[in-house]
C-alpha cells in the first residue's frame, strides 16, 4: 500500500476532475491512489466494486509499471460511473 502512495507511475492518461468545486489532476499512480483513499468511503459505497477494483489495479501498477494500462482503465471506468468525468 505505501508502495502504491508514493508511486511515481505515469498513468496513460491525465484525469483533470472537479471535487467540490476544485480542479483536481490525477496523472500518476501514488496521486489516483491517494484521491481514492482520501474521498470518503461513503462515497464510494455505491462503487464498491469499481472502487476496490481500481484500488487493486493501482496497487498492482504501483509494483509493475507495466500495468498501468489496466490501472487506466480501472479508474477511468470507475470515473465515468461516478459522473466524475
């Protein structure tokens, strides 16, 4: 998990999303893991699976960057679900 923190792991693509009326950029590994974790897990409950996917993926990508594409497609996926997008 702290791997997955401070991951510097470029994502494929940049997620420019607004949070309570403030832009926020998620272009890395560690910046994805950790907007998933600081948003309450309230929020997430209604993506539960999307969420503990995406989490896994990035964790996963974190060790092998090799994975990012799927990490990727995991938070884009959750993103869109979300409305956040």
């Amino acid at each position: 998990m702290s791997e997955a923190l401070h991951s510097q792991t470029p994502l494929r693509a940049l997620f420019k999303i607004k949070l309570n009326g403030e832009p926020v950029t998620i272009a890395t590994v560690g910046q994805a893991y950790r907007f998933l974790n600081c948003v309450s897990p309230v929020e997430w409950m209604e993506f539960r699976s999307l969420h503990s996917d995406a989490r896994v993926a990035l964790e996963a990508a974190a060790g092998n960057a090799m994975l990012n594409i799927q990490a990727t497609a995991a938070l884009r996926v959750l993103f869109a679900r979300a409305k956040l997008l």
